[in-house]
C-alpha cells in the first residue's frame, strides 16, 4: 500500500478541503495510516507540487489543492458564473466581525455609524462566513456574531491571526487610478451627521475600522482558491 499516492487520489477527487482524519477515514478499517504517516505523506506531496501551476494548501478545515495565485484569472474564464461582487457595506460588517469578534450587531452600528441592514447580517449567514456564537447577557440578549471556517477557507487563511495588521493594510497598493465604489445598501441610514473614526490612545486609526475601510473583491482575492489571501 503506497499511502502517499492514495492521499495524492483522496485529496483530488475530493470536493472540500479534508483534515488527516478524514483522509484516515477514507481507507478501509484495517488498512487505515497512523496520524504521522499521513502527516509525511502530505508533506512530500506539497514538496512534489511546489514548482506546480497547482499546490496543496493547508486551509482551517483542512488541506486542498488549488490554483496556484496569479492564475486564476485564466482559470475562471471557464465558469460561466461571474465573481459575487459584495457592496460596501457588507465588507465592512465582515470586517468589523471579523477583527472584533465577538461582536453585536449593535457594536457594528456604533463602529461603522449606520445601522446595519439586516439583508447583510442574512446574506454572510447564509455564506456561513460568520455564525451566532454566543448571546450577550445584557438587556435583550443580542447576538454576537463571529467568523467561521468557511470564512477562513474563502480567503485562504489557516486561522484570524493570519488577517492583516493595520500596517499592512495602511501600506498596500490599491492602485493607482480611482476605483468605483458600489452603491451603499439604501436600507442603511446615518446615525450621525458626522462620523468619526475611533482612534486609539496611541493615536492611531482603530485596526477594525481601517480593516472596514478597505475595500476588496472576495473572489478576485480568493480566486477560486489560489494560494494567497481564513476564530475557531
């Protein structure tokens, strides 16, 4: 039995990322790897695709092979299905869960200074990009809301510490020439007339709002699972 070339064949035909246990799962009960032995195996395979067009990649739920980053622009010209573009308004409750989990929907508000729409709370449900994880006790029990694996795995990320700092975000290149910007959900509406940016005592911007502020593309980062840009 090659355990190599079986994982090789499991982690291909496979349609989601899977963890050592699933793939130990996959082989007959008597003929089942130990823990290291499939560890070895998928080490030498990503060794085996490292000048590959295609790689193995360690996401939050498991590990995959996909597009290596710069190709998948090619590679989804094959799908007829045009990249979900997301507005505004929906990065910015992503992102505001995302680097300030656990959060209420009232925080998010408070944060961004406009309510937030509850097509946007229902459409990253639905995505499974973030989930319910507890109910703050406090009057009302709000929800708080935080990120998934699913979220993870979208932007090829093995955990939120691999979410980029404010310097990284400060200091990335969007481009030169202007970009347009989607419209905000008409649902939303100003609290205030003027909003402010929390700041730190440090006096810098607060990391959850510049993260809110950037805004990207998910697919075009994702790209359909190439190897760049996933609280378990």
């Amino acid at each position: 039995m090659n355990t190599k070339r079986i994982v090789e064949a499991i982690l291909f035909a496979a349609n989601r990322p899977m963890t050592i246990r699933q793939i130990q799962e996959t082989f007959p009960e008597l003929e089942q790897p130990d823990t290291l032995s499939v560890q070895m195996a998928l080490d030498e395979i990503a060794r085996d695709y490292a000048d590959r067009p295609i790689g193995l990649r360690q996401l939050a739920s498991g590990y995959r092979f996909q597009v290596r980053e710069g190709l998948s622009p090619y590679v989804t010209r094959l799908f007829e299905e045009k990249p979900a573009r997301y507005s505004r308004a929906l990065l910015e409750t992503l992102a505001i869960i995302a680097y300030r989990q656990p959060v209420t929907r009232g925080e998010i508000e408070d944060i961004r200074g406009v309510s937030v729409s509850s097509s946007i709370i229902q459409t990253l449900l639905e995505r499974e990009w973030i989930r319910v994880i507890a109910h703050k006790e406090v009057p009302g029990r709000p929800a708080l809301f935080g990120t998934t694996k699913q979220f993870l795995d979208y932007f090829n990320l093995t955990s939120l510490s691999e979410l980029p700092t404010l310097e990284e975000i400060v200091n990335f290149d969007f481009g030169n020439s202007p970009q347009p910007q989607p419209e905000q959900d008409h649902s939303e509406r100003p609290q205030t007339a003027e909003i402010q940016q929390p700041v730190s005592s440090a006096g810098q911007t607060d990391p959850e709002t510049a993260a809110a502020e950037t805004e990207f593309d998910p697919q075009a980062e994702a790209g359909l699972g190439t190897e760049k840009l996933t609280l378990h």
